[in-house]
C-alpha cells in the first residue's frame, strides 16, 4: 500500500521558514522520484521540487534560492525547508510519488504566509 503523510504546515509571517515533512510507504521511498506540489485556491495544482532516488533536485523557478528539499533514506521521509516565504506561497502543500504513471497523492498540508 502506498502512503505519503504530509505535515508541518502552519501560519507565517511573510520572510519567516517552514519545515514541511512527507512520511512515505518504504515499498516505494528508494524506487521513486518524490516531489512537493502546492495549490493556491483558484490556481492549478504546480510543482515546486523534484528529488530523485539518488538525491538529483530541481526547483520551480519562483522558489529556487529559498525552498530546499531533501530526503532521509533512514526515516523514509522527504522534506521541504521552506525560508524567505512570501504571500504567494500561501497553498496546500502535497507530497507526491508518480509509479509507472500513476500519481499517488498525500492529504496535503496548509501553508499560509500572512501578517
């Protein structure tokens, strides 16, 4: 079965951090690619960070220099250290694996950036 439990979202001031964390099935944790994805209300869901099995990043053009993702290959978990959050930041944030086409989802987690 496989599981992405998603938490550490909360309320921020803008230029404030946040540490999001996916808990993730060990069937798949070493197999896959895992990524954050965010969805702002009114907007398509977009992706913010991509790591792969071996540690390979990539980052979305409007977080690169503040967002950092990582893995632990120990607790079967990935991160997102999130600094300098800004407004529009301010999203569900999911994690998601992607298994031979199909996309598995967490239940998200709520991240809002305001004063």
């Amino acid at each position: 079965q496989v599981q992405l439990v998603e938490s550490g979202g909360g309320l921020v001031q803008p230029g404030g951090s946040l540490r999001l964390s996916c808990a993730v099935s060990r069937s798949i944790f070493m197999l896959y690619p895992l990524a954050w994805y965010r969805q702002a209300p009114g907007n398509q869901r977009e992706l913010v960070a991509t790591i792969t099995s071996n540690g390979r990043t990539n980052y979305a053009d409007s977080v690169k220099g503040r967002f950092t993702i990582s893995r632990d290959n120990a607790k079967n978990a990935v991160y997102l250290q999130m600094n300098g959050l800004k407004p529009e930041d301010t999203a569900v944030y999911y994690c998601n694996t992607n298994i031979y086409g199909s996309q598995r989802w967490g239940q998200g987690t709520q991240v809002t950036v305001s004063s």
